[in-house]
C-alpha cells in the first residue's frame, strides 16, 4: 500500500493528470485525434481506454476521436516484419497523427522502444505526449509532455495504478465535454 499512499501524497502526479485530463479534453473537443500505445499488458490497457472513449465510460454520448494502435494484427504484423518491430506504433502515428493531437503512451518501465520511437515521431508531426510509465518514466520521460510516473518499480502495482489514472481520465474526459 505504501505506492497507493505515495501516489496519493503527489502534487506532481495529480498536477500531472489533470492537465493530462484538460489538453485531452480540449484536443477531443476541437476533432482532433487521440492515438494510443502499450505492449503486452499495456497494450490491453490501451484497448481498455480506447474502447471507454470512442464507446462510453458512464455517459451516453458521441464518440470520440481515439485510436488504439495496437489493435491491428495486420499493421502490426506488416510493419514488424517489414520495417521492424519497433517502428510498429512511430509508422501508424506518422499515418494517423495530426498536428495538435495527442499520443498516449504506456509502458511501466518507460523503456519500450517502439513506444520511445512513436513519441519521436508525434514529436515530429506536433502532436502532444502523455506517458503512463513507472517510476521516474525510464527513457520516455525525455519524450514526454506530461508524465504520470506511478513511484514503483513492480510492475503489477505499476499496472493497478494504470488502471486507476485511466479509469480517473476517462470519467473527467466525459465530464468535461459531456456535462
């Protein structure tokens, strides 16, 4: 429990998540996309979100503007195979993202190179970072514009705060453009 008492005790993290929460909102609100990224467990959690935005939290509403880019085996099988895995996710924002979009991120160890390589390439086209990472956000953290770091290095606590955050956004994202 002592991760779940730091977490709470954080004025950095809380700062962290709601800006998270309002330039999200304000680029959902404006069209603009919202791309999503994890691998293994991560990549659960980003379906997990993406199907919560573009279906519904709590709120009977329009849908919006997200994607998740590890939900094509395709793509992801293709571009693995073809350019190499850890271009799977910097390809697809290259192709998906715009100017003034939002690229999620998550990794608990903040080290996944494809994802590192994704917010490269958002970085590149304009695109705003939000990574969900463990603590101190590992290498991601030198890519990111808002970092939510949960202070733990195990990832199954790692994971449980994730799921926490994700649940804490995706309820203050319907709120702020649906109430």
């Amino acid at each position: 429990m002592a991760v779940f008492d730091q977490i709470s005790q954080s004025d950095v993290l809380k700062n962290n998540l709601e800006k998270a929460i309002q330039i999200t909102a304000e680029t959902l609100k404006k069209g603009g996309p919202l791309l999503i990224c994890g691998n293994g467990g991560s990549a659960s959690d980003a379906q997990h979100i993406t199907g919560e935005l573009v279906g519904r939290y709590l709120k009977e509403r329009a849908a919006l503007n997200v994607i998740c880019l590890s939900d094509n085996p395709c793509v992801l099988t293709a571009l693995g195979n073809d350019y190499g895995y850890e271009t799977v996710f910097s390809r697809q924002v290259e192709a998906y993202g715009k100017s003034g979009g939002i690229l999620l991120g998550l990794s608990t160890s903040g080290n996944s190179k494809n994802v590192i390589q994704a917010f490269i390439q958002a970085k590149k086209q304009n695109l705003t970072t939000i990574a969900l990472t463990g603590k101190d956000g590992g290498l991601l953290a030198s890519y990111t514009d808002i970092l939510i770091d949960v202070p733990s290095t195990v990832t199954p606590l790692i994971q449980q705060a994730h799921i926490l955050f994700y649940h804490y956004f995706c309820e203050q994202i319907e709120i702020n453009l649906f109430s």
